[in-house]
C-alpha cells in the first residue's frame, strides 16, 4: 500500500518505527489489577532473557522491557508473593522458583500465558494466549505494527469464576477466595487430557468438556495443546502491550 504523508514528520516516524522493527521489539506490561502482582518472563531455547525477568507491579504501573528480533518466549504475572530483601519468597501461583527474579524459571501452574516468538526483518511474529498450563488472571496482549492492522488476544473474562470445582485453587488464607483455575492436565494427569502417550497427536487429542469451559469463555485463546486454528496470530509490531485484568479499567 502506498502512504503518503503531508509532513516530513510523517517521513521521519515512518523510518523511526521502521528502523525500531529492524533492530528491537519491546513489551509493555500493564496492571490494571486492584493488587500488586509480580510479572515474570522466561526466554525459550536459544534466546538471551530479557532484562527484567521477575519483578513487582504496583496497580496501576506499567513497564516497558526491550526485545530483540528473533526473540522468542512467555510473559506471565504471578500473585500473593511475599520477597525477603534478598529476592526469596513464595507466590500463591504462578511462582518460578521461590525468587522475586525468575532467571530461566518457568511459572509453576495454573498460569495465564502470553506466548511469542519475533521475527527477524519482515519476517512476522507469532503470539497467543495460553491456558494450556491453567489460568490465574485476564490478560489481553495488544499489538503496535505501523499499519495497525494486528489483531489483539487474550481474554477478559475471569475464569476463577465458575471453575469447576476439580480444578480450584483456593486461597490459603481465605477459603472461599479462588486464586486459579488447573488445567484438566494438571488436575488429573491423563494422557487425553495432556495430550501425550498416545494422544500426541491433533488426531487423537480432542477438545476436553473442560477445554471447552475455556474455550467457550475465551474464544481467542488456547484452551489445549492442539487448539491452534483460533488461537495464533500473526504480526509485524514494534511493541506489545501485555494488560493483566484488562477489563478493570475497561
């Protein structure tokens, strides 16, 4: 498509947003939770991690980390930590290793999951939001692309309401507080839920009656391992902005 512009500041933000794709990505993450939480970030398999890969973020805060092009792995928040001065604590869920710093530790599940590999040039991202590890808070993962034709994903219902009872897990102080909400695998550990043994395959490994509980409230994100039709999207952006309980705030 041909732009044009009326302004050389229409020239200089178009190779500003240009030269940015060409050398970094960043991500913004956002809390628009009435708690603090403590967002966490783990690099896959032969990328650096970010900068930041656990802190806290106050209600209300947002932060911006640097990417790189190529760049791929997970965004996730935890909730009910309590720190020492030194880094070590516990999280209520979603903890990486008992560390304020999750440092290549994964969120222990139920976690909501913001997922996502860069591409390099013109290559496209690819991202989605993922209950396949269970879910702990809403979250919605917005796009920036010059052209703004991305496609945000993600879900804003509260899936703690209405968990099944199976799949609760309760607040260990208050009893009838629900903090997360397990996956049917990390429930009961069965091949079909899990999609493993023989059910490793799209074939063999259906969509589950509790799948379905997620997808039905969810549309947009994984419900498990197979569901990708609906779930991935695709981007060229040079941000993305990650909200926890995006429907706080509206």
């Amino acid at each position: 498509m041909k732009m044009a512009f009326t302004s050389p500041i229409g020239y200089c933000l178009v190779f500003f947003c240009l030269f940015s794709r060409s050398l970094s990505c960043s991500f913004t993450i956002t809390n628009n939770c009435p708690h603090t939480i403590w967002p966490g970030t783990l690099a896959g398999a032969g990328t650096p991690q970010l900068s930041m890969t656990g802190f806290e973020l106050s209600s209300g805060q947002s932060v911006s980390i640097p990417s790189v092009p190529g760049w791929s792995g997970r965004i996730w928040a935890r909730t009910g930590c309590t720190f020492d001065e030194s880094g070590a604590g516990t999280c209520q869920t979603a903890d990486c290793g008992g560390r304020l710093e999750c440092n290549g530790n994964g969120g222990t599940p139920p976690a909501s999951l913001f997922e996502i590999t860069l591409g390099k040039g013109d290559n496209k991202d690819y991202y989605d939001v993922s209950f396949v590890d269970g879910y702990n808070l809403p979250l919605v993962a917005t796009p920036f692309s010059i052209n703004g034709s991305c496609s945000a994903t993600g879900c804003l219902n509260d899936l703690n309401i209405g968990c099944p009872k199976e799949l609760q897990v309760i607040n260990s102080v208050d009893a009838s507080d629900i903090v997360a909400c397990k996956s049917a695998c990390e429930a009961f550990r069965l091949d079909q839920y899990c999609c493993s043994g023989e059910y490793a395959n799209p074939t063999s490994c259906k969509p589950s009656f509790y799948s379905t509980l997620f997808k039905r409230a969810c549309p947009r994100a994984y419900s498990y391992a197979f569901d990708d039709g609906t779930s991935t999207f695709t981007c060229n952006a040079y941000d993305y902005t990650v909200t926890f309980c995006p429907s706080i705030n509206g």
